[in-house]
C-alpha cells in the first residue's frame, strides 16, 4: 500500500513539473514580447526574470524529490512491473508531456537570449549615440564660450 502512496507522489510530482514548464513557458512568451517592444518597461522585464527563476527553483526541487522517491521504489517496479502498470504507463505519459514542454522552453530561451542581444546591442548603440552628442554638444560650447572671451577682449581693448 505505501508503495502505491510513493507512486502517486511521483505522479502528482511530475503533473507539478508540467505545469510549472507551462508557467515557464507563458513566461518566456511575455519576455518576448518585451524584448522585442521598444519602449518596454525594465522594472517588468525584471520582475519576470525573478519569478522565472523562481519557477526553475521549484522544478529543481521537485526533481530531487522525485529522484529520492523513484530510488526507494526502483527495485519494486523492476521486480514487480505488472502490478504497477497503470502508473507506470501514466508517469510515461507524464515524462513525455514534459519532455516536449522542455524543448519548447529551450527553444524558446534561445529566441529570447538572440532578442536580448539585439536589444541590449540597440540600447548600447543609443547610449554611445548620447554620449557622442552630449560630448560634441559640449565641446561646441566650450568653443563658443571661448570666442566670446575674445571678443569681448577685444571690444575691452577698443576702449
């Protein structure tokens, strides 16, 4: 009996993972977007980055206890695999469904990194700009407020 009670925490274990990955992905569908959007808030980017790592935590988490749970009832399942086939067939199905959900958030993790290089190259290239602008900005002035030191020498020495 407490056997079964094992395999209903993996399985219960595993509907977790999924939906966890199904957060994760939703998530990385909202980075996307700010990535892409011009003038999307940094503060929002950043509270999604948290919560995803968040979410990774908690997968991590559950892999260990499912990593413990599976090792103490391994040799049962080996042993006795007919008893158990139902679960077994549903925690396959389960690793399946998470399996595809995992690619799609590497996929997408990928999209992402690529997005936020273009980004962060264009917010870099922009503050360069600034910079440049700010810089020759100043030179003029100093340039023109010498010229007025000049003349105003020279219109002192007319005197």
């Amino acid at each position: 009996m407490q056997d079964r009670e094992y395999l209903t925490v993996m399985i219960q274990s595993l509907e977790k993972k999924k939906s966890i990955l199904d957060r994760i992905i939703e998530k990385n569908r909202e980075q996307r977007v700010l990535f892409t959007e011009e003038d999307s808030d940094p503060e929002i980017l950043e509270q999604n980055m948290q919560e995803k790592s968040s979410m990774v935590d908690q997968l991590n988490q559950l892999d260990e206890g499912f990593q413990q749970v599976y090792d103490r009832v391994k040799p049962l399942l080996q042993q006795d695999k007919e008893t158990y086939r139902e679960e077994i067939k549903s925690m396959k199905q389960l690793i399946t469904e998470i399996t595809e959900r995992s690619t799609t958030v590497q996929a997408q993790e990928r999209r992402n990194y690529d997005l936020a290089v273009k980004r962060f190259a264009s917010v870099k290239e922009n503050i360069r700009q600034a910079r440049t602008s700010n810089k020759v900005a100043s030179q003029y002035y100093q340039s023109m407020s010498r010229m007025n030191v000049g003349d105003s020498h020279f219109m002192d020495s007319k005197k």
